[in-house]
C-alpha cells in the first residue's frame, strides 16, 4: 500500500510539529500585542512575531501533505482564539468594573494606605461641604491627590483645586497668601460667612504626616475661638520648649507635645502663678508635668479654688520629692504612693519600665480598648483610691491598671524583689475625676475634672509611642471637653517602598504580564497536544 505524503513522519515529530503551530498562533495573537501594549519597547513584539511566525512555518510545512489533518487542526486553532479572545473580552469587562468601582485592599504592614479612626469618623460625621485648595507655583506629588481620593471616598463633600498663585492674584489676597507662598487652604464655603484655616503643604507632602495634617484642618473649622492650655512652670517642671537641639534635650522636654496641641487647635501656654496671681479666665485647662520643688501654700490655694470653681487639671507626677499636691488631690479621690511602680510580668528584663494592657472602659480609653492597645509607663509611681474625706457627687475611674504582679517598690535595686510590706496587686497607674459645681458661686463651668498620671514621661520622651500619645491628648479633649478630639489619631508609619524607574517598571511588566502567561499557555497547549496524539 502506498503511504500517503507525510504520513512517514515519526510520531514525536508530529507532535512537535503540532505544538509549534500552536505557540506560533499563542505568540501572534496573544503575546505580540500584549507586548505592544504593556512593554515600553519593541524588542519583544518584533521577537514575538518572528519566533510566531517561524512556529506556524514549521507546522505548515510538516502538516502539508495532510490536508484533513491540516483543517481539524485549523478548526480547533480558530477554536482556541475564539475561546482566547472570548477570555479576554471577560477580563476588560472586569477590569472595567473594577475600575468603575475603585475596589482597594490595604496589605502594608502598619496599614500606610488606609485612613486612622479619626479621620473615618470626622468624615462620617462632616455635616457640610469641605473645599482644599493647594496654592503652589509647582504640581504637588501625586500622594496628594490620592490622599484627597481616600477622604472623598468616605464623604462626596469634600473637594480640591491645584491653584497656581501667580494667576489667582485674587485668591492668594483673599485667603492672605504671600507671594510664592506654597500653602494648603481647607474651607467651609457653605454658611453666611464661610470659615477657612490654612495648613501646610510640606506636611500635606509628607506621607507620613499628611493625613493628620488634612484631618486636624478640617477639625479646625469647626472650633470657636482656640482652646487655651496653661503649663505650670517653677517647680523644676518639664519645658515646653527644648533647652537645646539635641535629642537628649528634647527628650527630655514636651516640644513633641506642644506641636501636636497647636496642630489640634490648643494654645500651649506657660504660666507662674506666683507671677500671675491666678489661673486666667480663658484657661480651657491646666497641666502640670513633674514638678520638682514644693508648691507655695498660696499656689496650692490657687490650684484648690480653680478647681473648686469647676476648672479642669492634668497631673503627671514623676518619681521624686513631695511636692506638697497631697492636700490639693485628696478631695478628689486620690493619693500618690511614694515608691516606683516594678511589674515583672511583662517586662522581666526591667520591670521598672511597665507594659499595661488593662485600659479600663472611660470616655478617654474606649478608643484604646477597640484597638487593644498597650500603654508605656516607664518609672511610674503608683496612685491609691481614697474612700474618705471626698467632695460630694465625686465620680472616680481608673483608667490604667498593671498586670496582677506588680508591687510599689521602696528600696531601687537593678533587680527588683518584692518585700514585706510593700503594697501589691493590680495598681492605678492613671485615673480621671468628676465633680459637680452647679451650686458654686463664682463657677468656671458645671464640672470639675481632674486627671492624674503616674508618670510624666508620658508627655515628654515617652510621647512618642501612639498609644501613650492617644491617651494623653483623649485625656486633654476630655478635660477640655472637646468631644471630637477623643480617638485613636493616625500612626506613625515608615514607609517600605521601593522606587522604580520605568526601565524597571517595564522589565516587571515583561515578564509578569507577557513571559509568565506565554510559558504557562505553552505548556498547556504541548501537553493537550501529546494526550491528544495518543
């Protein structure tokens, strides 16, 4: 019998013979526009259409002599583009939609991508139109647009416009803005008389600080007037103000804490009340942070009658002297133990640096306790509740407790044991309290509030850790009673990014998007072929 032409060809090599037809089709009417499309080079869609054409060359000429074979295979190739084509008509449709929908998954490790509570909150509760508008001679980042996507994602109301200052002579007069003055303005334009602040635009291009910058200017427009907080000074307390630029000094100092009042609408203020004579009017609360030398008994007669009068104050003892604040405090609930708090549990290696994960429910610690969220005291005295010689209608919480295995310490010692008589148990490290004063004459407000911490580092070298921040300035809008301001405010994130030029960018598209594809596509099809030919 005479064989027909090419059926003498070897079993393998028709099967070779196939699979070559069939990438030669893959990389003409898959890969090569793929290429043309995603790569920024024509070096892969030339190679494409070589090696695709020199593929279905090497079929044609093996299947010539077949031609029932030759059109099968036509039809099952046509087949297979239809169904190519088909797959990817359902991929743009989904990209579309996707697209359409904006869907995003934050996958970083301290969340960079995603807003803090405070902001979601403020956004969900913004009654009225937001307008920011960027005065800058140059394009800002595109973090800064993207920024404002995320917040109009949560809240339609809020918009923004590039403004180049040299062509908006009107604006830059009517918001104040000098010339060449790179400068963010965030307006409430609905109202009688529209309200705006100005922020500042290197913040706003800091990704690290731009989202508490936008957030704490929107915060802003709604405040009356500036919440004004006096900080006793002469009695050795901590500075506002750095002694020197050195990172011991500002440590050591509240400088981190007093930008971030100003940043949330506060007037840090000092005050010697020896100078003064009493607290001012406009004083929305007082602080004192470690003091060293003992009050005068005019002072803590000062301090008393403020209170007294419905004032609001914030104590952060330190380990140290008496200062003579006993007689002042004890009305209020609450008495300072004279030892340092030793709490081996969480922290073996040095259990005066106590980790506490017993944040009690208050107005001031909820947002702490939905994050689970751990505070740092380190060298912390210890404060005992008092059940006698209380105000009447005194409302006392704790607000921070150790871990059951704490002891106030007496005698320092690199490794701390406990000794007889040294009191134990679940300590007080921090406590807020509330009493009436309606039937006081003159009254300052309906309320007393009055907030104690073991420790002053919170406020100075321990600021900044977040939660340590977030309970501090929680306990400053609560004695103030600025509702809003109680929260957990974004964190401090570092940035794990790489940047990538577009050489890079396009050998990372080459090959996730065209060389991985055409591989797996190719292996399929070779491995269909053989179980067909068998």
């Amino acid at each position: 019998m005479k064989k027909s032409l090419g059926s003498d060809q070897r079993p393998w090599a028709a099967g070779v013979a196939s699979v070559c037809g069939s990438v030669g089709l893959l990389l003409l009417l898959f890969t090569a526009p793929i290429s043309y499309f995603t790569v920024n080079s024509l070096v892969p869609f030339i190679v494409s259409i070589v090696l695709g054409v020199s593929c279905v060359g090497v079929w044609f000429v093996s299947a010539r002599g077949t031609a029932g074979t030759w059109v099968r295979s036509a039809f099952f190739y046509s087949s297979s583009v239809g169904l190519t084509i088909a797959f990817l008509g359902v991929l743009v449709t989904i990209n579309f939609i996707a697209a359409r929908r904006a869907p995003s998954w934050d996958l970083t490790r301290k969340q960079v991508y995603s807003l803090s509570p405070q902001t979601q909150t403020l956004l969900k509760d913004l009654k009225h139109p937001i307008k920011v508008m960027v005065f800058s001679k140059d394009a800002p980042p595109d973090s800064v647009e993207e920024l404002f996507r995320r917040y109009r994602a949560l809240n339609d109301q809020l918009s923004w416009e590039f403004i180049d200052p040299r062509r908006s002579p009107d604006l830059t007069q009517q918001f104040r803005i000098r010339d060449g003055q790179p400068a963010v303005v965030v307006q409430n334009p609905s109202g009688e008389k529209p309200t705006h602040t100005v922020i500042n635009l290197q913040r706003l291009m800091n990704p690290l600080l731009a989202e508490q910058e936008l957030t704490n200017g929107i915060l802003k427009l709604d405040l009356v007037g500036t919440q004004k907080l006096y900080f006793l000074l002469g009695h050795g307390e901590l500075s506002l103000e750095p002694a020197a630029q050195t990172e011991e000094a500002l440590m050591s100092s509240m400088a981190g804490l007093k930008r971030v009042l100003e940043d949330e609408g506060y007037a840090p203020t000092p005050l010697n009340l020896l100078q003064n004579g009493s607290v001012p009017a406009d004083a929305s609360a007082v602080v004192i942070s470690a003091p060293r030398n003992t009050f005068s008994e005019l002072e803590r007669a000062l301090i008393a009658t403020y209170l007294s009068q419905g004032g609001r104050l914030l104590y952060f003892s330190e380990v140290g002297p008496d200062v003579g604040l006993g007689p002042v405090i004890a009305p209020y609930g609450v008495q300072l133990e004279n030892g340092i708090v030793a709490d081996p549990k969480v922290n073996p290696d040095n259990p005066y640096l106590v980790y506490s994960p017993f944040v009690q429910e208050h107005e001031i610690t909820t947002p702490l306790m939905t994050a689970q969220a751990n505070v740092f005291f380190p060298t912390t005295r210890a404060i005992t509740r008092l059940g006698v010689g209380t105000l009447d209608g005194l409302i006392i919480n704790p607000l921070v407790l150790t871990t059951p295995y704490a002891w106030v310490e007496n005698t320092l010692a690199d490794k701390p044991t406990r000794d007889d008589g040294e009191r134990a148990g679940q300590l007080i490290l921090a406590a807020a309290a509330t009493v009436p004063t309606t039937s006081v004459t003159p009254r300052r407000s309906n309320e007393a509030r009055f907030a104690i911490f073991g420790d002053a580092d919170l406020v100075a070298g321990a600021f900044g850790v977040a939660s340590n921040r977030d309970l501090v300035l929680n306990s400053i809008a609560w004695a103030t009673q600025q509702g809003k301001k109680i929260t957990i405010r974004p964190p401090d994130r570092d940035l794990s990014s790489v940047d990538l030029d577009n050489t890079t960018l396009s050998h990372i598209r080459l090959v996730s998007m065209v060389l991985l594809p055409t591989l797996l596509l190719s292996i399929g099809l070779t491995i269909w072929n053989t179980r067909r030919s068998r």
